[in-house]
C-alpha cells in the first residue's frame, strides 16, 4: 500500500495556479490509471486504485496548504502506513519548469505544504519536486505560486502531467531511473534526425574560349 499526496489549495479559485500542480498531477494519473471516483475522506479527496503491482491511495489535502499535514496525518495513521510509504508531489521553486526530480528526507526549504507535513509526520517520506521555476526575487514569490500558469506554458505543463503519468508505476515502485526515462520521452522528445540532403552535381567545366581564325589555320597545317 502506498499514500501518494498531491499538494495544493482547493476551489476553483486555485485550480490553475503553479502551486497546484500537485493536484493537476493526481488528477492526471487518476484518469490515465482507472482509480476510482474522487470522495471526501481524511479532510481531503481520495481515489484508489493500482500502479503496476501497488495498490496506491491518492489524496489531495483539502485543508489548504499551510495545514496539508493534518490530512495526510490522518491519513497514514489510518491506513497504518510509514513516512516511507508515503510520496508527495508538490511544486518546486529551485527548479525549472518541466523538471523534476525525486528525494527522500531532507527540509522543507520554506514551503509551507511540507513544513505543516514535517510537523505532523516527520520528514522521512518521499517526494516528486516539480519545477515551476522562480520568478527571480523572494518578495515576488507569494504572487507568482498563486497565480497560473502563462497561456505560454500550457504545452510544457501538459508534457509534464503526461510524463509524470507515464512514469507513476515505477514512482510507486520506487524506481527513479525508469521514472526518469518516462519523463523524459514526453519532456524531452528525441530531436528527429536531420535529413540527408543529396550532394551537388559538379560543375561542368567551362568550355575553351574560340581560337582566333589565323591560329586555328597554323595548327591546321603546321
């Protein structure tokens, strides 16, 4: 059994916002994977359903972020899970957009989903960190998480909850590196390879100028 928490804050009102894409991307593998309707349950919503040979709860706190950790709390103590069992998606200020990267353990860099999920189950759990980038000054923050993404960036952000997708049986799994490749295949394309154009004719040489008449009659009978 695994808890795979998205983080982000409920209403419609937040629903594009950068700092939802844990939410977007739970809500992308509860529909490509065939997990079960969405219920309120934990004081969040839940879905369950398999990811490859794990049977995998998805919760989507639903307490906003700064109280994440109360649902996920209950949660796992509900269901008699580890902080190891436990893997969550949030968004990721130190990277760029369209990255991600996994980690176990560690600090909670000032994100307020995770400290509230420190305090109420350590740090010993996994995460999926994903890039939204940095809007460049740290009193810029607050507006940049909570608002959504550019009409720019919609192609990216759509790669991204595929690739994620396709890589949720090896998440549950544990496994990075074929997470990795999943990821990539939508990201990061092969570039297609160039086509082999035909090489040039060579050029004719260029005829001889006309000899002038009284040479062409010395050459004739010399």
């Amino acid at each position: 059994m695994l808890l795979m928490v998205g983080l982000g804050n409920p209403g419609a009102k937040y629903a594009g916002n950068r700092h939802n894409i844990g939410f977007m991307a739970l809500d992308r593998i509860a529909a490509d994977h065939g997990f079960s309707p969405w219920k309120a349950r934990f004081q969040g919503l839940v879905a369950e359903g398999r990811l490859g040979e794990n049977r995998v709860t998805l919760l989507k706190p639903q307490t906003f972020m700064n109280l994440s950790g109360q649902s996920v709390g209950e949660a796992m103590r509900y269901l008699k899970l580890t902080p190891a069992e436990v893997v969550v998606l949030h968004d990721e200020l130190d990277l760029a957009p369209g990255t991600c990267r996994l980690k176990t353990g560690g600090g909670h860099a000032g994100h307020n989903g995770l400290r509230s999920i420190h305090q109420h189950i350590g740090e010993a759990y996994r995460r999926l960190r994903i890039g939204i980038g940095h809007p460049g000054h740290k009193d810029k923050v607050s507006g940049y998480v909570l608002s959504d993404f550019a009409r720019a960036e919609e192609g990216m952000v759509e790669d991204l909850l595929r690739g994620i997708s396709d890589g949720a049986e090896a998440l549950a799994r544990g496994d990075g590196a074929a997470f990795g490749t999943a990821l990539a295949a939508r990201v990061a394309p092969p570039r297609a390879k160039p086509v082999a154009r035909p090489a040039a004719p060579a050029a004719e040489p260029e005829p001889a100028p006309p000899l002038d008449p009284l040479e062409a009659l010395r050459r004739r009978f010399s």
